[in-house]
C-alpha cells in the first residue's frame, strides 16, 4: 500500500512527505484521532467494476468491518457517483432501476456514515432514503438530504458536507431543484459548524473550485471524486488536508488524523486495494451475486 504523510505545524507551512511502509491488510496501530474511509464511483454496481477485477462493496465492507472491529474511530463516507445513472428520456432506465434497488439493499448492509448526493445520484438516491444523505448544494424537498451531519467520534464533534455540480435536468427533473454554487454553500455553513474539531467536505466533479474550498477557514479536510484513474498524492492545502478518490472504488482510500485543538496537525493518507486479498463481507458476496444475476444482459 502507497501512504502519503502530511505533518501539519501549527506555526509553520505544512510539510508534505512522501512513504511507502510494506504492505499490510491493516495500517498498524498508530494513535490516530480519527480515520476516515472513503469510496467514490461505483455506479450502482455492488462487486468490482470491471477495472482488473478490483473493487467491490464486499472487500470494502470486509475491510471497514476489521478497522470497526479493532475500535478504530473510523467513518466511511461516499463522495459521489454511487447510484448508477444510465437514462432513458426523461428518467432512468429500467437497468438503472433494478441495479439501484439493489445496490441499496447493500448500502442498508454496509452502513456508510455519509453520502453526498451529487447531480449523478438524485434519481437513484430517490428509490430509498439512507440517514447518511448530505449536500450543501442540491437538497430537493422529495428527498431526506441534510445540509452537513454531526457525528461524534470517540469525543471528537465531526462534521461532515458535500457539495456537486450542477447536471442535466432532463435526467429527473422533479428533483432537481435549485443548485447553489459550492464554495458559498460551504461557507455558509461554516458559522453553524463552529464547535466541530473537524470538518469534512465531500466534492465531486467541481476540480475547479476545491482549491477554494480547502482554503475557507473552518474546513479540515477536502476528500474529491471525479473520475480519476490514478494515484493522486494527498496535499496540504492551507490548513486543510485534500485527497482524491479514485473512480469506480477500485481503492479505498483511509486518511488516518490526528486532533490537536479542533486543528489537523497530522495526516497519513492510505490507499488500500479491495482485491482478492480481502476475501469479502458474505452477506454483500450474496447481495453482489444477487444483483448480478438480476441486471444480466
């Protein structure tokens, strides 16, 4: 596994580092305030994407299992492109559909923490609610989005948002809604997230605009998802963390924090392969064969 090591000085420009420990089913145990696990990109598809076979609910749910099992403060968040979105007309498709439902059923399994819902996952998100859903820029009144959630972690009051870009109204245009732009959706929020330790906001498909999001006061970590395809180094940005989630949830990424006065002074980013040496959560390894056989061609 490729590790990518931040020391944040509270008095000094961050100081951006660069290892690459042996590899490890599990980060050995370091102390850390709080991990974040995080997977972008599967449209819908429970098992792996297709991309070299890797990927897959199972593997990542076996894997969050073991760092949940070990006590870890861990958080598993999805930062967009998690519901297939394949139209027809004015709506999805009938594959789209049937691939949803049961791609919900293992998010009822696996228990993210939070989900954006960005432009690509309204019409899906629409066939079930999940308590996890957040955006600060698409919230229509015919789904339970929140603005932010509030989690609190080992002690430590986490606060976690998202934001997307707009997309085409065609696609569901009963829930579309209005679209706020994202770096002053953020901001506002901000006042309200005053006594978080962290704030986290998930971005996807908005590159243009992450760079400001970091830089606003309050905000601690950035996590983006668009469709990348390689390996992107954690960086500091101001004081916040950014990373990038890479496209069809190949890898799960783990940002390992350490907490210092509601600051980030220290951050190791993890990427973690979901390939067959995580053997896989048997009730998802049921609900992946179960989706497949049902979304054959």
């Amino acid at each position: 596994m490729t590790a990518a090591l931040l020391a944040l000085a509270a008095l000094a420009a961050p100081e951006v580092r660069v290892d690459d420990p042996a590899r490890a089913a599990l980060a050995p145990p370091d102390g850390a305030d709080l991990v974040l696990v995080y997977a972008a990109g599967q449209d819908g598809a429970i098992g792996p994407c297709g991309c070299g076979g890797a990927g897959g609910l199972p593997r990542l749910g076996a894997y969050v299992g073991s760092l949940r099992e070990r006590g870890e403060p861990v958080l598993l968040l999805a930062p967009g492109g998690w519901m297939a979105s394949v139209g027809a007309g004015d709506a999805l498709s009938s594959w789209s559909v049937e691939t949803n439902a049961w791609f919900h059923r293992a998010l009822a399994e696996l228990r993210y923490d939070a989900l954006l819902v960005s432009y690509r996952d309204l019409a899906g998100a629409a066939a079930a609610g999940h308590p996890g859903y957040v955006s600060a820029t698409h919230r229509p009144a015919a789904l339970p989005v929140a603005r932010y959630k509030v989690f609190d972690v080992d002690g430590l009051r986490v606060a976690v948002t998202g934001v997307s870009r707009d997309g085409l109204q065609s696609m569901q245009p009963a829930l579309r809604g209005p679209v706020a732009a994202p770096v002053p959706a953020v901001r506002a929020l901000l006042p309200e997230l005053a006594d978080a330790d962290v704030v986290v906001v998930l971005a996807f498909e908005v590159p243009r605009e992450v760079p400001a999001l970091a830089a606003l006061p309050g905000v601690d970590v950035v996590i983006e998802a668009a469709d990348y395809d390689e390996r992107w180094p954690a960086v500091a940005e101001g004081d916040a963390v950014w990373v990038r989630s890479l496209a069809g949830g190949v890898r799960a990424g783990e940002l390992r924090l350490w907490v210092e006065d509601g600051r980030v002074v220290r951050a190791v980013d993890r990427q973690v392969p979901l390939d067959d040496t995580l053997a896989g959560a048997p009730r998802l390894k049921r609900l992946q064969a179960l989706q497949e056989a049902a979304t054959a061609p």
